[in-house]
C-alpha cells in the first residue's frame, strides 16, 4: 500500500471539492490507482477536518456491540457501508465490508458445525 502525504491528499481534496473535476478525472491526473482513494480522503476530511487525512498508526477498537448495530443498521435501511460510515463517523465504509465478511463466514461456520453436530 503506497503511503500518502497529508498536505498532497489534502490538495487533491480541495481541488476535488471546489474544481471541475471528479474523483476519476483526479485519479488519472495524479497517477493514483484508484479514485476511491479521493473519495475516502473526503469522507475523512469532511468529518475530522485535516487531522482525519493524517496516518494513524493505532486502530481503533470497535466492540462486537457496535459493529453489530452499524450491520443491523444496513439490514434496515438498505444503506450503504459509505452511508453507515458517514452515519456512524467511521473514517471509511471498507471496515463495515469487512465486518460484513466475517459476520457471514462466522454464521456459515456455525451453520455447518450444527448440521455436523446433529
């Protein structure tokens, strides 16, 4: 994963939010693998201001409690992990992906160990 300084992510989002062009458009001019990386950039600036474009080195922890509550909510609303993110002020909707993930291989694993079980 290639590492960004927050000075350049912090240019291209205000380009992003106050030029013509669009997150694609943007990503091909700086030679960025993928536009979605613009994206998160907003996302995270528009909720923490610069401080969320900067590189945390510790994760934060979020409680079973928590992740559950942020799925519940997508099963309900029908939003998406980029809506529950901004909803719950999560830096990015990959996270949620991922908890959606290993939610779903947990309940198959434990689909199969009670038909085995039996």
């Amino acid at each position: 994963m290639s590492y960004y300084e927050v000075e350049f992510k912090l240019k291209l989002v205000k380009e992003y939010l106050e030029g013509p062009l669009g997150g694609r458009a943007l990503a091909k001019k700086y030679g960025l693998p993928s536009n979605a990386l613009i994206y998160n950039w907003k996302h995270s600036y528009q909720l923490f201001g610069k401080e969320g474009l900067k590189r945390h080195r510790s994760l934060t922890k979020y409680t079973s409690e928590f992740k559950r509550d942020v799925l519940h909510f997508i099963e309900m609303t029908g939003a998406s992990f980029g809506e529950a993110a901004r909803q719950f002020e999560l830096p990015s909707g990959w996270m949620i992906s991922r908890w959606q993930r290993l939610w779903s291989i947990f309940l198959s694993l434990l689909t199969i160990n009670l038909k085995i079980g039996k």
